[in-house]
C-alpha cells in the first residue's frame, strides 16, 4: 500500500491527525501537507464545521460524532473522501 492510500484510508477509518501519524511513522506536519496536497488533487474534501452538528445542513450530521461547538473553538478539521 502506498502512503497516499494508507492516509487515505485511515481517513475513511475515522482517526485523529496524531493516530495517523504514529501509524504512517510520519510526523504530523508532513501529514498535514500530505493532507492538503490531497484535498487541492479532489481526493478529499474538508468538512465545512460550520454546518455541522448544531449548525444544521451538514450531510454528515446523521454519522458525524463531533461536538460541532467544541470543534470550532479548539479549531478542529475534517476531510470526507470524495
């Protein structure tokens, strides 16, 4: 598997930004810029919090398990794979 699936799939596997890292044996920076590259490809698609849970019209709202409050304040991301 290459490191763009495994990013790709521990993505689709719900897991934070740190577990990932410490999976790929990669360090959280050069996640993120993965991350990003991916997301400016179309890979993936960063989830607007501001319609998240509590906001209303998010088409995650029904599987998203993140506080939408919490999220913006600590300023928490998420990508949905496209």
């Amino acid at each position: 598997m290459t490191t763009t699936e495994a990013i790709l799939c521990g993505i689709e596997g719900v897991c934070t930004l740190e577990e990932l890292a410490n999976e790929l044996d990669m360090r959280k920076p050069m996640l993120m810029a993965r991350i990003e590259f991916m997301a400016r490809a179309g890979y993936l698609c960063e989830v607007s919090l501001g319609k998240c849970k509590g906001f209303g019209g998010c088409t995650m709202d029904k599987t998203c398990g993140a506080p939408a409050s919490e999220s913006v304040k600590v300023g928490m991301r998420m990508w949905i794979l496209t």
